[in-house]
C-alpha cells in the first residue's frame, strides 16, 4: 500500500513515520535507497566510518513528508501492530516506466551521487538516469539546507522539467516556487496503477456523508476524503459540484480504493504539516466539547484552544464498563488528556480513560533519571530483562542490574506479567531508550541522585555500583553513564592488597566524591566516608553506640575483626571508618557447620571480612551473617518480611534457632520463625532429633501450613520436600560454594603462627597423593602414618582403606587424601589400589 507520511522521530537505525489516522510505521536504515544502502554494506565490511555516510539525523528532520510503501505488517508479543515501511524510489515508483514519465511530474527522488555540475537522482524507474542541475538546486539548498550542499541518501520532491530519449534521460528541478505550484494533470497520462501519494489535484464533489466526502479527480478517478482530513473551517458547507484542491494520501494496492486530504499543509507540495506545541503534549484539557460522534470509529473534539482531537473508540470509556454512546453527542463535555499527536491528521489523539488521565508517565520525556517506576515484565533476554512502564514506555533491566547480586537463572525469580519496582539510570527521549536497576540497595537509597559530572561536588556522598574492580582501585557508575574512579588507598581504612577478591562487579557501594573535572569527565571518589581522626584525637575516639547507626536488615558491609569471644566475633564496621561495633555468631560464618569453628579459629584479630550482611539490629549489638544461602535468599528477595506474607508451598532459606526433642525450629531473615516437628524433620526415620540438626544450621523449609490465630508456622525440612526442581544445579551449588571457603580457610592457615604445620594443612588437597611411611599398627586395623609432607600431622587410615595391603611400620608406601581436618590437624588417606589408580 503506498502512503503519505511524515518524519516524526528519526533514531539512529530508523525513521519513525506518522501516517493517516492516526497510524505510526518504520523504516529501516537499509530501506532508504539503494546508494545509502550500498554505503552501508561498505562501512560495515571495512569496520571504519566513511566520511561521505552521514547518519539518519543529518538526512531527515521531523516534519518532512515522505512517500512510503508498506512492506510488512507485524504484530508484537502485546498484540500491537507494527507497520513497517521503505521510501525506497524503485520500491515507491514500481508502477512507473520510462515511457510513462511526463514533464510536469512531481515525483520522490534520492541523491545517489553529487557531481560537479549537479547531481544524480534515483527516481527508481528502471533505464532512466535522472540528473539535477546545480542551477535547479540552489533556491532549495539556500532556503532549505541553509548552504550546505546535498548529501547522499537525501529525499527530495522533484518536478520532471524535461524528458529526452523517451525517457531513457531526464531533467530534474527541485526549486521550491515549482514544487509548491505542481499540480497532476491529465495531460501527465497517470493511471491507478502508477498514480502516487502526495500528488496535489484538482477535485470535484460527488456525494457529502456523514463521514465524509466522495470526489472525482483527473477526469475518470474517484476517491474519498473522510472526516478527519476535511477543511474544519468548511466542513459544513461542501456541496455537490464544489471543485478544490486536494493531496493524496493513500492508494490501496487491490480496492484502488484513493483517499485524499483537503487539509490545507498539504495543497503546496514541499511544505510541512503543523506540528503541536511542546507544553501541550501530555495535557490534562478539563472541558473539551464533543464535535461528532462515530460509532464505529471515534468521536471529535474541541478542546480549550479550538483545536480538534480525536479519541478512538477504545479511548472513549473511563473505564472499562462505563461506556454510553448517549453521552457523546454534540455539545456534551467530557475530561481528557491529550496522548499523542498526529501529523498527518494535524490532530491530537486524546484519551477519556481515568487511568491515562491520572497516569503520571506518559512518555519519554516524563520520566527523569533517578525517578522510581512501577512496570510488569515484558520479556527476558541474554541481555537484560524488558519492563513495560506504560503502554508506549518499555525499558531495559541489564542483566547486571536484576538484583543486587548476580543472577544465574532470573526467569526462576521473574516470569512475565511479573509486577516491578524499577529506578531510572538512564534515559534518552529522542532514542526511546530508558535504562532501569532492580538493584533493591539503589531503589531504596535516599542519598542524592549523581547524574551529571558537574553536580559530583567534593565531600557529596551517593550510592554508585561497581563495574571493574582491577589492581589499581575501582571503577563506580551512576547515573546517566557518569563514572569515576576509586583508586586503592581509598577504598578502605585498612589496606587492600586484591580488590577484585573483595569488590564484584554490580555491587551497590556508598561513595564520597572526592575531586571533579567536568569538562574532563573525570572524577575521583573515595569508600572512606569521613576524614581520619587526627593522631592526638585518636584516644578520644569512642565507638558509636548501635543506636546512632541504623543498619536496615540485607544491607551489606564490610568488617573488620576486633575481638574472638565464645560464641562468635566482636568486628567494627569499616564503612563508618570502624566506629559502630556488631556482632557475628561463630554459626554464621559459614552455611557448613564445621567450616564455621575452622573459621573462627582461622580468623584473628585486624582480619577483614567482605560482604557481610546485616541480619538484626534488635539486641544490643547489630547482628551480621556471613551464610551465602542466606545472604542470596535476601537479596534475590526470596524472603518474607512478615507473618501475613507466608504462603503454604513457598520454599525459604533460614537457620535452625533451637533443637527439640519433639522438632526444631528455624528462624528465618526478618524474624519470622517456624517449627519443624519431628515427622516432617527427615526422609529417614527420627529417633533423636539432635543426631540431625544443630543449632545455626543453614536449612531450606517447606511451608507446610499456618494458623493465623496463634502465628504459627509448621514447616517441612525432609530434602525430597524442599527442593525447587534443580536438584543437581543445586547441589553443584553447595559444593562450590563449600569449595570456595575451603580455599579461604586455606589462605588463612598460611599466616597462622605455625608456619610448617600451616603450609602443610594448605597443601594437602583431597585427591592429592602423598609418599608416607608406616608409623604404627592399632588395634582395630586402622594405620598411623608419618612423612615430611605430613610433619605435626596426624595421619590415618581405617582397616577398609588399607586394602587387601599387608603393611608393616616402616614400610614406605603411596597414600591417596580423603579428608582433611584443619581445626584437629588430622589427615584422613586411603591406600586402595581403585582409588589410587584414578
């Protein structure tokens, strides 16, 4: 189908063009014409700009009218179609030949080459060559170029001044005064199969109907001309016989059926449709009148300024039932809001719907960097996560910036129609591109919002995340792309020999900007967020009581150890430069019970401890976690905050808080706590509940049932119960984790006091193969073994792991690691033959 349009947004990879009534459709880069296109293809394979390429913005500006062809209609996962089109001439003037060009004619034409005495126009009529001369050009390029000379790619409307060799060559003109005054003649011989948008004609009135008006034109063509491209100054008094001018619009490719537009922007071809002022776009207009009703399409309205509007028949009804064709008719007065603009109707499109009317984003330009919106999943990508804001508004989640930590599997978390609470990090109106962070820490912060290098002021503290963290300190992004740098010696109090160990990239930190070159783009940040004391100030230094510092439960910090007590360790809190004391309990250190003793017998005083995460505030201390279970069941949100949020069925991570002869209860984050009884405990029979679990024991419950009235939970712990589907992924899982701080406690044990036993226990691997000598025989079978790889160690082997071997003390022999015990510095082997062979 061949239309009349108008440039309305131009991105870097298409046009988006408004088209009658009210349509929107696309053109692709690569449907421009065949010299742009070729352009294209050679930029790409070079991989380096060409100077003579210019980009889509330098060619088209909004309000230039183009003819266009639909090549596709496509409709999109939310049912919406999308129309796409090609001004490509060979595509547009395909029912032209060379015998049928006329002097006269006014056509659509693309510069293909600029020459020293003119240029080169594709018209897309095979076998002809058209030529503009530069004399034919200037008027246009002064007024209209402002000087600058013509460019490859450019649309032009050209009026056919003279035709040579039966139109094997023509002459072309492009002055402005001839365009305007082109008309379509009979004497130029156009038929309906080469007859085109955007040709003005002499028009005679057949029949006036309520929804419009039927003409004839070039003697023998008749067309219509519907309500909304009547003269509204004359919409009353057309009559049969009346003869005017009127532009093409449409030209259906098997009806013929041709649709014309009285409107007077389109009666001197050139020129451009009005557009609608700024301020306007998004307004709430309180009265505006109904000028007509149509039942099958819409209504007509009169807004505060006398300009018409149109509002569809979806757009009608405040709300979904609420509609009454009785209060449309002419006179009445309804509340709007006015959603779009279109173009080629020069008429805004309106909505009555209460939600639209009381929306507060309407488009792009709506919504600013740091604004938090609400918005549904849309669609999950390799990239990136698609929310849709509002039904024109969609934006993008990258895949960094789903939760505050990574996520491996986000459609487990995310399905579509999933509701969501975004904030903006970026957002580019003119490329209809808005960036959105799921990054619970960045939503919640009530720090200001650094979007610009020229508002990072010395001394201003604001939440960033990291995006590198290398040997030389850290990179930290903001908002609207501005970034600085964290260089080592600030990034904490205490040095940091490795900052990729203790910094990931996406992680939410609180950062104090320390210097800014705006015009550079440079900016220096710091983690440490008040200046140090001065040395004489030191002793008067107290820690903060925990009431001074609120700490919100999930937030993340980083500590470093003051004290090892009984039951766990006393640390300072480095981002308050280790002025708030907190606590973590030794069963917190870790989501294996025996790696947390190892680990506090590991850890001494001065060591720093990375991404702790506040579990309670409530006690005299704030209580701080190191379970990774825990720690991502918070922060992928898979959590209840409280009791009213529990469902039966769903699956959460918590910790057993006591051990009872009748079952165990298990607390979960934010408090919540469940009891789990003896029979839903395991899959295997339960004679005592403490051969099963202990306390501080990371466990994963299913909620079975709940009883409002006493606020209670019963729980489910059997493992053939609480799996989420993944079993394998999930204990692969546990196992590298539990393998991660296997790796910790072994660069711990290198500085332990005992440098030889220390290097020992770091280098016996299970799987390693040792060379030991016999030491002693027990009595129960079991061996003792020594060797130089093993000193100040106590190595064994049980009867079965000695084999079908026969061994004497004394006797060297090879020995496989099974199991290595740091905390007892026990080594446990095995000397089966199977065993050693793998």
């Amino acid at each position: 189908m061949l239309l009349l349009g108008c440039v309305k947004e131009v991105s870097d990879y298409e046009l988006v063009i408004s088209l009658p009534n009210g349509l929107s459709g696309f053109v692709p880069v690569t449907q421009i014409c065949d010299a742009y296109s070729k352009m294209l293809s050679k930029e790409v394979a070079q991989g380096e700009l060409l100077e003579d390429l210019n980009s889509l913005s330098d060619l088209y500006c909004p309000g230039t009218l183009v003819r266009c062809i639909v090549t596709s209609v496509e409709k999109s996962a939310d049912g919406r179609r999308s129309i796409k089109l090609s001004i490509d001439p060979k595509k547009v003037n395909k029912g032209l030949n060379a015998s049928a060009l006329a002097s006269g004619m006014l056509l659509s034409g693309f510069v293909s080459s600029v020459e020293d005495h003119g240029y080169l126009i594709d018209i897309g009529v095979s076998g002809t060559h058209a030529f503009l001369p530069r004399q034919k050009a200037q008027n246009y390029i002064k007024a209209v170029k402002r000087g600058l000379d013509l460019k490859i790619g450019q649309n032009l409307n050209c009026v056919i001044v003279e035709v040579k060799n039966e139109g094997r060559m023509v002459r072309l003109s492009v002055d402005r005064s001839e365009v305007a005054a082109s008309l379509a003649t009979e004497r130029q011989n156009w038929t309906l199969s080469n007859l085109l948008p955007g040709l003005v004609v002499k028009a005679r009135v057949q029949k006036v109907a309520p929804l419009g008006i039927k003409v004839s034109f070039l003697s023998s063509f008749t067309g219509i001309v519907d309500f909304m491209h009547m003269d509204p100054e004359k919409s009353l008094s057309y009559s049969p016989d009346q003869v005017m001018k009127a532009c093409i619009l449409s030209i259906h490719p098997t009806s013929k059926v041709v649709r014309l537009t009285l409107h007077q922007a389109f009666l001197h071809p050139g020129g451009s449709p009005n557009q609608l002022a700024n301020d306007r776009m998004g307004a709430v207009v309180e009265e505006s009148m109904v000028k007509a009703f149509y039942k099958q399409f819409g209504a007509v309205f009169e807004l505060d300024d006398g300009t018409l509007a149109f509002a569809r028949l979806k757009h009608l009804p405040k709300t979904r039932k609420s509609f009454k064709p009785g209060a449309f008719k002419t006179g009445c007065k309804h509340k709007c809001r006015i959603i779009d603009y279109s173009l080629m109707d020069e008429m805004c499109i309106v909505s009555l719907k209460h939600q639209i009317i009381e929306a507060r984003f309407l488009q792009y330009q709506d919504i600013h960097t740091g604004d938090v919106v609400q918005g549904k999943v849309f669609s999950l990508k390799p990239i990136g996560m698609q929310v849709k804001v509002t039904d024109g508004i969609k934006g993008l989640v990258p895949s960094m910036h789903l939760a505050d930590v990574t996520l491996k599997q986000p459609e487990k978390k995310y399905s579509i129609g999933h509701e969501v609470r975004c904030r903006v990090l970026e957002c580019n109106p003119a490329g209809r591109k808005l960036i959105l962070t799921l990054k619970k820490s960045l939503i919640q912060s009530k720090l200001p919002v650094l979007s610009s290098y020229e508002d990072a002021k010395p001394g201003l503290i604001t939440h960033g995340f990291v995006v590198c963290a290398r040997e030389f300190g850290c990179i930290v992004k903001f908002y609207n792309d501005v970034k600085g740098l964290v260089p080592k010696n600030e990034l904490s109090s205490e040095p940091i020999s490795y900052p990729d160990k203790v910094f990931h990239e996406g992680q939410v930190v609180k950062v104090m900007v320390l210097k800014c070159e705006p015009q550079q783009e440079r900016l220096l940040l710091s983690f440490r967020l008040s200046s140090k004391p001065a040395p004489e100030d030191k002793k008067a230094c107290t820690p903060k009581k925990k009431q001074e510092v609120k700490y919100q439960i999930g937030e993340m910090v980083d500590v470093k150890v003051l004290k090892k007590k009984d039951k766990g360790l006393e640390v300072s809190i480095l981002e308050d430069e280790g002025n708030v004391i907190a606590f973590i309990p030794t069963v917190h250190l870790s989501d294996f019970v025996a790696t947390c003793k190892l680990l506090w017998h590991c850890l001494q005083e001065g060591d720093v401890l990375p991404r702790v995460m506040c579990l309670s505030d409530k006690g005299e201390h704030i209580i701080l976690s190191r379970k990774s279970a825990v720690i991502s069941a918070v922060q992928e949100e898979q959590v209840v905050r409280s009791f009213s949020e529990i469902q039966p069925g769903m699956l959460l991570t918590g910790y057993v808080r006591n051990v009872m002869p009748f079952g165990v209860f298990v607390e979960f984050p934010f408090g919540v706590t469940g009891l789990a009884p003896k029979v839903s405990m395991s899959d295997k029979f339960v004679t005592d509940t403490k051969d099963h679990f202990v306390v501080g024991q990371t466990v994963i419950a299913k909620v079975m049932s709940i009883d409002e009235e006493k606020q209670r939970v019963l729980l489910n712990l059997k493992v053939s119960e609480c799996s989420s589907g993944d079993s394998a992924a999930e204990s692969f899982a546990l196992l590298n984790q539990y393998f991660k701080e296997m790796k910790e406690i072994r660069n711990l044990l290198r500085r332990r006091e005992e440098p030889s036993m220390g290097r020992c226990l770091c280098e016996l691997v299970p799987g390693k193969e040792l060379q030991l000598i016999v030491q002693d025989m027990k009595e129960d079978g079991s061996a003792l073994f020594s060797g130089s790889c093993v000193t100040g160690l106590t190595v064994t082997a049980t009867r079965y792991h000695l084999g079908d071997k026969n061994i004497v003390p004394g006797e060297k022999t090879k020995a496989l690691v099974l199991h290595v015990d740091a905390l007892t510095s026990k080594v446990y082997v095995s000397l089966r033959e199977e065993l050693l062979k793998q």
